[in-house]
C-alpha cells in the first residue's frame, strides 16, 4: 500500500522539511488487490539493459524546408534510436532494479523502480520478441510496467526511443509520421541480428515469432507496420511529412505494399491516433494483415473514440480484431505508467500539471494498467506461443457489467456463469471487450 500511496499523490509527500525535492519511490510493478489474474507476473526473473542502435541514410525530415522548392535529391542522416530491452534473466538475478527516466517536462530526471534487474544474465532460448512504440512525445520508459510484466511471462521486450519524438528531442510533427514505422521495422532487424548465430543474444528469442504494442502515435506506427495505409489527403496535409514525404506509406503504393514485415504475427495498439484526422479510411485500413487488439478510452479526447479508435476497429480487414474499452476513460487508458511523484506540479511552460500526461481523470492508472497486463497477456499468448486456454481469457460478454457470477459451492461454474474469465467476483466493472473479423 506505501508504493501505491506514493504514485498517487502529490509532489509535497516527496518533499523534505525544507521544500527540497527528494528522490521519490516510483514503482511501475505494482498489482492491486483487485488486478485480474492475468495481471500478476510470470515466474521468471527479468533483467533489463540499454541498446544504442543507428539506422543509417534515412530522410533527414527536420532539415526539408517545407515552405522551400523540394530539393532535388533529399537530405538523409544516420537516425539513433536507444532502446531498453528487458528479457527472462538468470534465477536469483540480483542488483539494481532503478531506472533513470526524463518527466513530460524533458528536464526532470526521475527515479523508477520495478523488478528488472540491470544488465542481469539472460536466461532461456527462443522466447517471443515483443516492440514497444511510444506516443508524441514519450519514451522508452512510458509503457514500462507492460514491459517488465510480459517480460516475465517469457518475451523478450524492445523498446525503442523515437528520435524527434521524446520528452527531450521533440520536433517536427512530419518526423514522427514518417519514421514511426520505419523505426519499428529497423529495430525488428536489428534485434533479429543481434539473436543471430554470433550475436550479442544469440538463440534468447526468436524474432519470427515477434509482436508489436504501440500507443497513440506508436498506435499510428503499428497501423502502418500491420498493412494499413495512410490516405492520399494526409499524405499532402501541409503540416505533415514535407514535399510528399509521407507518401511512402500510402494505401497502394509500392513502397506501402512491400513495407510489412512477415515476422510480425500480430499487434496492440493503444488509443492509436489517426482517424480523427484523416489518415486513415476504409479502404487504407483493410490492408491490415495480422490480427490486432485495440484499446482505447470512451472518452479519449486525442485520439477521439466513436470518430477514433473504434472507427479504426470497425474499418479494420477482416482479419480477427480486439476493441477492449475503458468506459468514461481518456487517451490514457491503459498504457502510461503511473505519474511520477514529481510530476504533480504546474508547469508555467507547458500550460499543464505534467501529471496529467501519465494520469487519467476517472480511473486509477494502477487498476488500468492491471486490466492492460491481463489483456495484453492473453493476447500474446494466444497469438504468439500458441497457447489455446489464453483464448478463453478473450471469450467474453461485450459489456462487462452485464457478466453473471454463478458459481456452484465447490468452485465450479453454473451453465449461466457469465462472468469475465480471470476477473474475481465484483471486479469486472466499466470495461467493454468486443471481436470482429473471422
């Protein structure tokens, strides 16, 4: 209960006598007495270390003049992106289990703690690969609660820092709509490599057998990644990706229709943007070719919902898709961390507590991210190791109220037990979990 105390309120409880800020306990593994059984981790230990990579001559977005003729040839650079990387670590795995995070405000560095271990021995062989697309801005750390958790259910985690798109690199929007994709796909490479024979994780998972989480933006990335196409009207929004730039990803281009990687065999998108502003339609969203679950806020008022991500949902192939909604939640739902300790103040820069970018006006971020961990869990299995009693933990009533709990005195279930799977009784409340696609 301490741990939990401390996410959830404000900065003062981290303050000395004097008004000095001290280093706060910011814990991203915590599991509510009410979490869902698919929520609590695996039995393996988890290490977790840096990864520098560089993905060479890529379009350098930020030096195209926009408002300039288009150059004849385009300027390109060598695009960095540092990716956290947690991984099934050797039994008894011990020391620090601290991370170094940057706030919303991209200059407050803050501690995380969680239950991975730094640069702890790698244990195991051919575990599913799993990425990890954060929105704008955001970072590696944003989803690290996700990434911890699965990462002790047996997956290995990239998760990767978006150049141009972090707390502290932020800058023009069109980098974003350009490189999000692509960033996924290079760090799939790369990570496919480095488990090759020779490599630094040679044989720790199989990058064959790899999923893809993104949120917001991430959500955006993992759209495109998954076959779906961005509209020729976005392609040409002025404050998108200069002179067409974007145009790689257009539904039915060449370079969109040889764009998805056979390696990834599914995706989840979190509150994934879009919809709302023209990038996505009907026939752009029918090229998706693996299966997805999306989770969104009833009320997210970024991403939008009706006009949003369950447009997205309703509009995607017929492949088997997931919609799983936080009633009366916000673009929040499910995926950030829990806000920092120092991140509930006002910042006169930003116009906003920067606690309201981790944070969501109804739910505890604790219970959604609980609630994500299950969902999440479930998916992966099913989809990426094949394991059949998952599917059960998606068989669900739509509407979550309405599941009946009727169980018989030994602990069996009646025939109109009707309750979500893996919820105990009274716990499944204001969520939503719909499939479409065959």
């Amino acid at each position: 209960m301490t741990q939990r105390a401390i996410t959830t309120m404000p900065l003062a409880l981290a303050l000395g006598m004097t008004g000095s800020v001290l280093m706060a306990d910011n814990p991203i593994d915590t599991q509510l007495p009410n979490a869902p059984e698919l929520a609590a981790y695996g039995e393996m230990a988890v290490g977790v270390r840096q990864l520098e990579l560089v993905n060479p001559g890529q379009v350098d977005i930020l030096s195209i003049d926009p408002t300039a003729d288009k150059p004849e040839t385009l300027p390109t650079y060598d695009r960095p992106l540092t990716v956290e990387m947690w991984y099934p670590a050797q039994a008894g795995a011990s020391g620090d289990t601290t991370m170094k995070a940057f706030l919303r405000d991209g200059t407050t560095e803050v501690t995380l703690t969680g239950r991975a271990v730094r640069d702890a021995a790698p244990a195991g062989e051919g575990y599913p690969l799993v990425l990890i697309s954060h929105g704008y801005p955001g970072n590696r750390f944003l989803l690290s609660h996700l990434a911890e958790n699965i990462a002790s259910k047996g997956y290995v985690v990239a998760s990767i820092d978006h150049t141009d798109s972090t707390y502290r690199t932020q800058a023009a929007f069109g980098s974003t709509l350009v490189n999000r994709s692509l960033d996924q796909l290079f760090v799939l490479e790369a990570m496919a490599q480095m488990a090759g024979a020779g490599g630094d994780f040679a044989g720790l998972y199989d990058a064959e057998n790899t999923g893809l989480i993104g949120y917001s933006m991430g959500g955006y990335g993992a759209i495109i990644t998954a076959g779906g196409g961005v509209t020729a009207a976005s392609v040409a929004y002025p404050w998108g990706g200069p002179h067409g730039t974007l145009a790689i990803h257009q539904a039915g281009s060449d370079t969109h229709n040889t764009l998805p990687d056979a390696r990834i065999k599914t995706a989840v998108a979190f509150g994934p943007w879009g919809m709302n502003a023209g990038f996505w339609d009907a026939e752009g969203l029918s090229g998706i070719q693996i299966p997805m679950m999306f989770i969104a806020g009833s009320e997210d008022d970024t991403s939008l919902y009706e006009n949003g991500v369950r447009a997205i949902w309703e509009n995607a192939s017929d492949m088997p898709h997931a919609l799983l909604t936080y009633v009366n939640g916000g673009h929040n739902s499910g995926a950030p961390m829990p806000a920092p300790a120092e991140s509930f103040y006002f910042n006169e820069s930003k116009g906003f507590d920067i606690s309201e970018h981790y944070s969501d006006p109804v739910w505890d971020t604790v219970r959604m991210n609980n609630i994500a961990q299950h969902f999440v869990t479930a998916w992966l299995d099913d989809h990426l190791k094949g394991d059949a009693e998952k599917a059960a933990y998606l068989d669900l009533v739509e509407d979550s109220n309405a599941g009946v709990w009727s169980m018989n005195e030994d602990g069996t279930e009646k025939e109109d037990h009707t309750y979500w799977k893996g919820f105990r009784q009274g716990t499944a409340k204001g969520l939503k979990f719909e499939v479409k696609g065959n």
